[in-house]
C-alpha cells in the first residue's frame, strides 16, 4: 500500500485501482488508452508520410534505371 502511494503520485489510476469504483477505473483507463492512442497517431502519421514518400520516389528510380 504504500508504494502504490507513492507511485500513484505518477500514475494516479492507482488510486483507483484500491479505490474499488470499478466504474470511475474502467472510464479513467478508457481515456488514458484513447490519450496515449491519439498521441500516437500524432507521432507517427508525419513519419509514415515520409516513408510512403520515399516508398514512391523508389518505386520510380527503379523504373528509370530499368
């Protein structure tokens, strides 16, 4: 109990994991899923642009060489 305390300081959905609200948890780990899935599309959707790009300036290169 007191580590998840302690550590509840950084992750606070410990404390409702020992709250015992079964409800107020299971919404709280439906945002922070959705938070960490919304910052994950906007980390990668620049990066996967970028490889599509150089998947289709390959593609072509190839096509002149041939």
């Amino acid at each position: 109990p007191e580590r998840t305390r302690r550590i509840a300081v950084e992750r606070p959905l410990l404390s409702l994991a020992t709250g015992g609200n079964q409800e107020r948890l299971t919404a709280a780990l439906r945002r922070e899923e959705d938070e960490e899935r919304r910052a994950d599309r906007i980390y990668w959707t620049p990066l996967k642009q970028e490889l599509e790009h150089l998947r289709l300036n390959r593609s072509r290169a190839d096509r002149v060489t041939e």
